[in-house]
C-alpha cells in the first residue's frame, strides 16, 4: 500500500478519533484542542517510526515539541499584548511572528542542531 493511502486512512481515523473526544469534552472550548494538529502528529510520528525508524521519529518529536513551545510564546505573547494591554492588532501579530521565529530558531540552534 502506498503511503499516501496509509496516511490518508490513519490520519482520518485518528482526526475521527480526536473529534469524537473533543465532542465529549466540556466545556466545548477544548474541542480545538483536540481538532487536526495532534492527530497529524500522531500520524506523522506513526508513519515515520515505520518508514524510517524510532531514531528518526524522536528527531521528529523533538522538533515538533520545540515548535509547540515557540508557538506558545506567540499565543501567550497575543494574548498579554491585545488582551491586557490592549495593542493594535497588526503590529502585534508581526512582532509575535518574530518572537515564535526567534524563538523557534534559538531552540533549534540550542538544542536540536
């Protein structure tokens, strides 16, 4: 079987999967949290582990656990500057896009390379 056939049916039962739990879930805010990015994941480390083995999948995981923290520098950054301070909305978001890239490369260069 291809893999493109393999991440298709994997990743769509496990989309599924993640949607029914975030269905289940109150208060219905955390159904984001279980929408597409932790089932692309799974399917993606899943398919990595078997086509190129568990060394290369701990490479993938670690890289995509440096970019959830870069990405939670982004969001805790939005929210402080257009939530407490009240910021406009535009120059905010590019100065937090520089932040998660600074971020994002400084835990690549620190800990990945």
């Amino acid at each position: 079987m291809s893999q493109l056939v393999v991440r298709f049916l994997l990743g769509g039962t496990i989309v599924s999967l993640f949607a029914l739990l975030g269905d289940l879930l109150r208060p219905k805010g955390f159904a984001g949290l279980f929408a597409a990015a932790p089932s692309v994941a799974l399917t993606t480390l899943a398919l990595t582990t078997f086509a190129h083995g568990a060394l290369w999948a701990c490479v993938e995981a670690r890289s995509m656990i440096a970019g959830e923290v870069a990405l939670a520098a982004y969001a805790i950054g939005c929210v402080y500057f257009l939530g407490v301070r009240r910021s406009r909305t535009a120059p905010t978001s590019l100065a937090m896009l520089a932040l998660w890239g600074t971020v994002a490369f400084g835990l690549y260069t620190a800990l990945l390379r």
